[in-house]
C-alpha cells in the first residue's frame, strides 16, 4: 500500500518529515482529491508548529505521490489544491 515509501526521492527526506508525511499518508488512504485539501493542511500546520517546514520540492513530492493511480479528475483536484496550499505557505 505504501509503495512510495519505497520512492527514490523519499531517501533525502528528513526522517522528521518523513514522520509526519506517513502520518499524513495514513490519513488519506482511500480518500479523494477535495477531502486531501484539510489533511495537506494539517500536516503543513503541524509542521510549522514543530518549526519544519516544508521546501516546494518536498511538497511537490508528496503531491506528485499522491497523484499516482488517481483518476484524472482527482489529480486535477489535487492539483488546485496545491495552488491554494502554495498561497497560504507563502502567506504563512
């Protein structure tokens, strides 16, 4: 279920936000693209508070994972979603 645990990219990330990205992960299972948006923006939230954030390579990572095998109209929900995620970073 997990296989992009096993993503090459996954090796850089720091095991803190790996941590969290897994939880993250756990709640979105079996969920689509317009229930993701308040889990996304959680974890960035969660993040913040611990003092981590996120870089726009680690977030487009996560965001191209959970993109995989979704329908396109999911992805394309998804990606909205990290447009308005991106705007409240950069506002954060």
């Amino acid at each position: 279920m997990n296989e992009w645990l096993n993503h090459p990219a996954m090796e850089n990330i720091d095991p803190v936000k790996l941590e969290l990205i897994k939880a993250a992960a756990k709640q979105t299972e079996g969920k689509s693209g317009r229930s993701l948006a308040p889990i996304m923006m959680a974890l960035i939230t969660n993040a913040n508070k611990k003092g981590i954030q996120f870089s726009p390579d680690e977030m487009s990572l996560i965001i191209s994972i959970l993109k995989e095998g979704k329908p396109k109209e999911e992805q394309d929900q998804l990606e909205n979603m990290i447009k308005m995620v991106s705007s409240y970073m950069k506002k954060g």
